[in-house]
C-alpha cells in the first residue's frame, strides 16, 4: 500500500539513492512503523532493487536516524517519538529562519516564477485546509525556500531534519487542529521572501516552526 500524500524527493542518480528515497518515504509515511523490524530480501522484493543497493540505502537510513542497529537481534526502524520535536525544533529555529533569510537576499528570477505558483496553491488549500493537503503544501513551501537560499549545503541539512519532522507530523495527522494558522504562516513566509524582506522573512519562518511544533505537542 502506497502513501495517499506525496512525499517530495530529490531525483535519484544511482540504485542507492533510488533504494534510500523509497526506504525513507516508506518509513516517514509510517508505512514502515517506528520499531519494526527490518527484512532486508522483504525490501529487496518491494523495491525491485538487489542486494547491494538495499545494504547501502539501510546504512544512509541508519546514519540520518531513522534505522538503528543492534549486533545479534537486527536492524529496525527508529522510533518516533514527540519527545524528538523539542531536539528538533532547536536545529529547526536556527537554520530555517536563515535559510529564509537567504532566500530573501537572494532570490533569482525563475525562483519568482515558482514562488507565484506556491501563492496560487496556498490559495486553493486555504478555501479547504485538509491535513493531508497541507502536508504536500508544506513540503513545498520549505524545499522552495532550502533551493532558493542557493547553498547546497544547507538545504541538504534542512532536508534530513525535515524528514524527521514530517514523520511525528503524520503520527498526528488525524488529531492536529487550527491547519488554517499554518496556511496563513507559509503566507507570511512568501511574502517576505519576495519582498526582499530578509528580516521578516526570518521571523515569519520562526513563527511557523514553533507553531509546527506546539501544534503536533498538543496533538500527541
């Protein structure tokens, strides 16, 4: 069974790299729950991926924490716990409101191109904020602003932490409420940005990721 919400991915250059954004996908949308044991052939067979590929993809996954190891017992998925959004939400505060920051300083032309279409969606989902709509939403609105701050460096990092948030996001996803606060938050995040407003754009970010994360606490 796959996820009704699609989970954005970077394009895959290699079978790993296939192997590691399917496994990834698979266990941020629960569909691996936190703590399952992981069959490696069982992997092999869903992906249609050999041996090779699999082992490397389950390495990746075990050093971005979302796998863990145990000598003699075998390997399971990580799990997932609002305890992790106080963690979280530290490395968030920090390189969110920057990457937005830059954004805001540096935003080319076709970035305006894709940010006018972002406006265009975050007005249909405002008219019904269906979690599972927000989600898709959310996800690009974020990885626009990671592109558009033009460091690769940090949009690799933000990537790995936004995972992690997304997975304790669809463990609530039934139960988070007010969805149209965060419609109005990403908003505000835009607006900033081409603006040129980088100050603003920075707090508006801030805004949204403590919001995220009091939202999922009072959900769990």
């Amino acid at each position: 069974m796959t996820s009704p919400v699609e989970i954005l991915q970077p394009d895959a250059r290699s079978q790993s790299e296939q192997a590691y954004y399917a496994l990834r996908e698979l266990i941020v949308t629960l569909e691996l729950p936190p703590g399952s044991l992981v069959d490696e052939r069982e992997l092999m067979e869903r992906l249609s991926l050999g041996r090779t590929p699999v082992r490397e993809a389950l390495r990746a996954l075990a050093q971005a924490k979302l796998v863990e190891v145990y000598p003699r017992r075998g390997m399971f998925v990580a799990p997932a716990d609002a305890r992790d959004l106080a963690s979280l939400s530290e490395v968030r505060c920090v390189l969110e409101p920057f990457a937005a920051q830059l954004a805001a300083q540096r935003l080319t032309d076709s970035d305006r191109i894709e940010m006018e279409a972002l406006f265009d969606e975050l007005d249909a989902v405002s008219v019904k904020p269906a979690g599972r709509r927000l989600i898709e939403i959310d996800q690009r609105i974020h990885r626009f602003v990671y592109r558009a701050a033009h460091n690769t460096f940090l949009e690799s990092v933000l990537d790995e932490h936004y995972m992690h948030a997304l997975r304790i996001w669809f463990l609530a996803l039934d139960k988070v409420t007010h969805l149209e606060d965060a419609v109005l938050e990403h908003r505000a995040i835009l607006d900033a940005i081409r603006d040129g407003d980088a100050a603003r754009a920075s707090t508006a970010m801030q805004t949204h990721v403590d919001g995220f994360e009091g939202s999922i606490r009072r959900s769990l």
